[in-house]
C-alpha cells in the first residue's frame, strides 16, 4: 500500500511537498519592491547605465519593439490554441515520428496496445515514455537521434488495479524501462523521416544499464556502496531531463530529478547532503520495496551515483556510458558545450531547483579537432555564478581553497560548496543556449513562485535581485551573458536579460513582463532552449497551460522563435493541451526539425486509447531550411 498518492504531481511540487513553504511570510506584502528598484514600471527593459557596457542590443527602445512586431521571420506567427492538436505556420508540415511504445526491432512491433500501453518483456526495446532532451548524429549517410526519456506516467504505463504504484518487481521493471535514453537511427523518406526498425545503432540505456564513472568523486568513498565496493561502476541514468552534444560528437544526457526514486524501508539518518538535495522518505515510484538499490536504509550513497551528467556514444550499441563527476552532482538540466579562446572546453549546466545555481565547467586540456578527448570531461575546474545587481558576474571556482571542502564533497554536494562561496540563487535554471554567431550564451529561468519568499534548502536568502527580479515569479524570464573579452573561458561577464515573460493583458506592472512581450506572443516558463546555425533562438515552454487567471490569453505550451538583436519573439508552434514541448534538434541538412512533446492530455496523437509522447518532425512545404 502506498502512504500518499504522488503520481499527479510535477517533479517541483514533489519536491515543494517535502519542503513547503511558510503559509505566511513577510514578503508577500511588498512583492512590488523589487520591481520598482528594477525599473520595469514603464515596460522597457531599462537597466541603467551598467546595460550600456553590453552595447545596445540588450535594451530595447519602444520603436525597436514595434518594428519587431512585423519583421524579421520568415513565417506568419500563429495564434495560442486551447484544443489537442499540434498548429504550426502556414506553408510548414508536420508529423509524429515516434511515439512511446513505437518498436525499435522487429519483435516488438505491435508489442504497444491503445488498453494495456506496453508489456514489461518488451519494455527495452521500444522508444521510452515522455522524450525531452535530443541530439542528432551523423556516421557517413546514417542519420542517428539520441533521445532522452525523463520520467514515466504510472497510471498510463501500469494496469489500473496497482493505482499509479509499482505492486510487484516485474512493474518496477516496466517503469525502469520505459526511462533512460533511446538511441535510434532515422532515414530520410523525404516526409519528415521515419525510424529504421531493427538498426545496429538501435538502443534502449535504461536505469538497470551498466556504467563507468571517472573524474575526481569516482571511487570515493562518497559513492561506494555494498554493490559497488569500489564506486567505479554505477548502474542506470535516471529523470534524463535536457541534453548536450560534445565536440567531438557523443551525446550528454542531464540526470536531473533523480532524488524521487529513492525511498527508506527501514532505519535511516538523513545527512545533510541528502537534505540538500530532496532525498530521503518514500520513493515517488516504491522501487525502494522492490530492490535493494533504490533502499536509503540498506544503500544510503545510491543517491550520490546519480544527478550526473553522462555522457554516451550514440555511433556504438556496445559502447558503455560514463558518469562525469567533474562536472558536479545537482539536478541537472543540460549542458551545452563551446569552446574557450585557448582551445578549453567550456560547459554551461543549470541546476533546475527553486534558489539552486548556475555552474560552467572549464577543462584543463584543450578540445582539438581528430586529437585526444581523454580527460577533457573529468579533468579541469567547475565554477558557479554569481550575479552582480550592476549587471556584472563572475565565475568562482569550486575548490578546496575556495570552499573548505575535499575535492570529491565538492562534486557530489555541488550546491553546498556553492552556498559556500556565496553563488546567486536563481529561478530555477533550464536549458542554457550558446549563440553560434557571437559570444554569449542564455538561460532559461523557468519560474518561482518562492522567489523572494523563502530560502532554499540549504538556507541561502532568495532576494528579488539581478536577474531574479520579481518576487513570486510565475511566469519566468532568459537571463543572457556576455563573457568578457568575448571568451568563454572568461572568469567574468556582463549580463540582461533577454526577456521577461508575464501577461500584459492582466498586469501593468512588472507581471506585464518585459517590451518584447505582448498579447500576441506571451507565454509563461520558458524550458527548453537551442539556437538554429542561422542565430535564432528557439524558446519550448513548459508551463501553465490552463489558459486563465494570470495565465489568459497564453493557451497551451509552445515554441517560440526569438531574434536575438531585435528582441522580437514570435510563436512558431502549439503543443495539445496537456503537453510540454520540450527537446529540440535538427536533421543534417537543416530541412527538418525534430521536437519532443513530453506528457500530453487526452488520447493525442492516436486519437484513441492512452495519451503517447512523442517526437515529432517540422519541416517547410517548399523544402527550404528551419534550422
Ligand atoms: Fe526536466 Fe528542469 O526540466
Ligand atoms: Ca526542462
Ligand atoms: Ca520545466
Ligand atoms: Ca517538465
């Protein structure tokens, strides 16, 4: 029997339910005082003098944001929908290109039924439930996507009699299975391509796959465990949230909301690393009372073999993932990789939890192109941000020196040797997109509604500053940074922010969000991130899709386009309602861009039975590029 019923709520509200917040606090009263500091009042993103160091394309004048209105795409925006379809511009195609269930060999097709979803004797090999993060390879003419699979819905993968909770090993199995990362290759039948059943790079990596760690936490005692006596070898990658894709072409799935599936049958102490990071009570899915792994009682460092970001080789089915513990342990949302002036490799990392941080990881060696990539994700430095109200930051280190902390504490409680060194607590970091055409590099900071309310849970203050200006922050903004000197590898940058999400159909203050947004484009929690190779950025939502309230008028998740020198944002998708759109890549060729739509409602898309998350593909009529 389970004790509570977890299986409707979002990973943030599991989170908030372990934590809550005050019923009462003595912020709720002046939520206006940051934003009359901040200057929103007015509209403009009106930073004062510091801006002036990023130059003018941060600001926007009024007559900027007006021409951005009518210029600038070369596709008619659409309007917000409300129904259970996808919409895209007229002259643009789509179609769904897999779905959960879809086989990737032979034996399982036909395994997925409309009643029953999938049996757990074909659980691996078929594409996972609710797709997020994706990347696209290239081996000669093969066209490869790595997909990730974040979490699992228990009440539509389970049958109805276990009530959303695993009641027997064989139904643990069937969820494990059904998250992870798929990897599967795709042919171009010049509709919008189709997967290749049966091919040698066909792969399911599920939370039962074997791996290696490296970096300086492997083999600490902070990871071993009775299974793993030496910590080198942990097995699964869990909640595979946001991607990246290295230089030299592997694939980096992001374990982010790995806390929920550990749970105690027995006595155990919670530490404060595991407070630090949720763990601790019962398992969201009570794979805890069916294997000994998941058991905090029995295994109290399982935890600490997870929340890393791994990296894989999409071209070898034989090839086994490796957990990067130098690139910290936090609840990872992607990582996107650009290259220092000198040569380093450089890799942005949000921690998507209310008040956590923002990191980047700098290589000691340098990323030449056909050279040796040993070492380059396991040896080098992580730094955290921290934001500067004069639109300054900086990058400080994570070291012994600086934190106090033995280099392998440091990488398994990341956010503690953060709180240390006094990083800025931001609105829930997403994905964050490098700019291929110039030197700067953007995050999606989701939303927070504790901003400015109550610390996080290592007790570091959330004020209504920098780039977290409004208290109570539902709708979310994209913060932007430039490195100084225009290099990545810099320990300083200047910042703004690229917009301010809000509704000003409901607001005249702040909530209004920032000039760029306007009745005709608004929308709420920006996610899911990536720039197309013509510099456009590409904005997925993942928010409040009720269409009322604060939230009227912004309809269902969607993905916008936005100009990143004009401001101007404009709606290019609509997801059903339900759905989040989330995970983004392009085919090779640029001509078809593939995007996840991750828990949608109602029967979509087979229009009967249980709802399927998919990756669909866009491409345009008349065979011009998208990406
Ligand atoms: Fe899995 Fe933070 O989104
Ligand atoms: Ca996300
Ligand atoms: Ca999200
Ligand atoms: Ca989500």
């Amino acid at each position: 029997m389970k004790d509570q019923d977890f299986t409707d709520l979002s990973w943030d509200d599991f989170d908030e339910m372990r934590d809550p917040r005050p019923n009462t606090n003595e912020f709720d009263a002046v939520v206006e005082r940051a934003i009359s500091r901040r200057g929103f009042l007015g509209g403009a993103l009106a930073f004062g003098s510091g801006a002036l160091a990023m130059g003018t394309a941060g600001l926007m004048s009024s007559t900027t944001a007006a021409r951005a209105q009518s210029a600038g795409f070369n596709f008619t925006p659409i309007g917000i929908s409300t129904d259970h379809e996808i919409h895209v511009p007229e002259g643009y195609q789509w179609k769904v290109l897999v779905r959960w269930g879809d086989a990737l060999f032979s034996d399982a097709e036909g395994a997925y039924s409309a009643e029953t979803g999938v049996p757990v004797a074909m659980s691996d090999k078929v594409f996972g439930e609710n797709t997020d993060g994706m990347e696209t390879f290239v081996d000669g003419d093969k066209t490869i996507l790595a997909i990730n699979s974040e979490y699992v819905n228990p009440k539509i993968n389970l049958p109805a009699a276990s009530e959303g909770m695993p009641q027997n090993a064989d139904e643990v199995t069937l969820l494990k299975n059904m998250q992870g990362v798929t990897v599967l290759e795709v042919a171009d039948n010049g509709n919008g391509f189709e997967v290749v059943v049966d091919s040698p790079y066909n792969r399911r990596i599920t939370h039962e796959t074997q791996m290696t760690m490296d970096g300086p936490a492997a083999g600490s005692d902070l990871v071993k465990t009775n299974a793993d006596p030496e910590g080198m070898s942990p097995k699964g990658t869990m909640n595979n949230c946001g991607s990246g894709k290295t230089l030299w072409g592997t694939y980096l799935t992001c374990e982010e909301n790995f806390n929920g599936y550990f749970g105690a049958t027995g006595d155990y102490t919670e530490t404060e690393g595991h407070t630090r990071y949720g763990i601790g009570g019962e398992g969201r899915y009570a794979y805890e009372k069916f294997d000994v792994r998941y058991d905090l009682s029995q295994e109290p460092n399982e935890p600490n073999r997870h929340g890393w970001v791994t990296e894989i080789n999409p071209l070898d089915a034989t090839s086994t993932p490796v957990k990067h513990t130098a690139l910290g342990r936090f609840k990872h949302e992607n990582a996107e990789m650009v290259q220092a002036a000198d040569g380093r490799v450089v890799v942005y990392m949000g921690d998507d939890e209310r008040g956590e941080f923002m990191y980047k990881f700098v290589s000691n060696g340098v990323y030449t192109e056909g050279g040796s990539t040993e070492g380059l994700l396991s040896d080098g430095t992580l730094y955290v941000a921290k934001f500067n109200d004069d639109m300054t930051g900086e990058w400080l280190p994570l070291t012994p020196e600086t934190t106090g902390m033995a280099m392998d504490e440091i990488l398994v409680f990341s956010r503690m040797a953060g709180s240390k060194v006094g990083a800025t607590t931001m609105d829930r970091p997403e994905w964050i997109a490098a700019n291929p055409l110039k030197c700067e590099a953007y995050c999606a900071l989701t939303n927070n509604k504790n901003r400015g309310v109550k610390p996080n849970a290592g007790g570091d203050a959330t004020p209504a500053t920098g780039p977290n200006p409004r208290e109570t922050n539902n709708y979310g903004q994209i913060v932007r940074w430039r490195p100084e000197g225009e290099d990545h590898g810099a320990d300083t940058f200047a910042w703004d922010l690229y917009v301010m999400a809000g509704n000003p159909t409901v607001y005249d203050n702040a909530y209004a969000g920032s000039e760029n947004v306007n009745e005709g484009n608004m929308f709420n929690s920006p996610d899911g991130m990536a720039f197309s190779s013509d510099g456009y950025l590409w904005i997925q939502t993942d928010g409040d899709d009720s269409n009322e309230g604060e939230f009227a008028g912004q309809g269902n998740n969607q993905m916008l386009i936005g100009n990143t020198d004009t401001g101007e944002i404009a709606r290019f998708l609509t997801a059903p309602n339900g759905a989040e759109v989330t995970g983004l890549t392009w085919s090779a060729d640029k001509k078809v861009a593939f995007v996840g739509i991750q828990h949608p409602g109602g029967s979509w898309p087979d229009g009967n039975g249980k709802p399927r998350s998919s990756v669909i593909a866009v491409w345009r009529e008349d065979g011009a590029l998208i990406g």
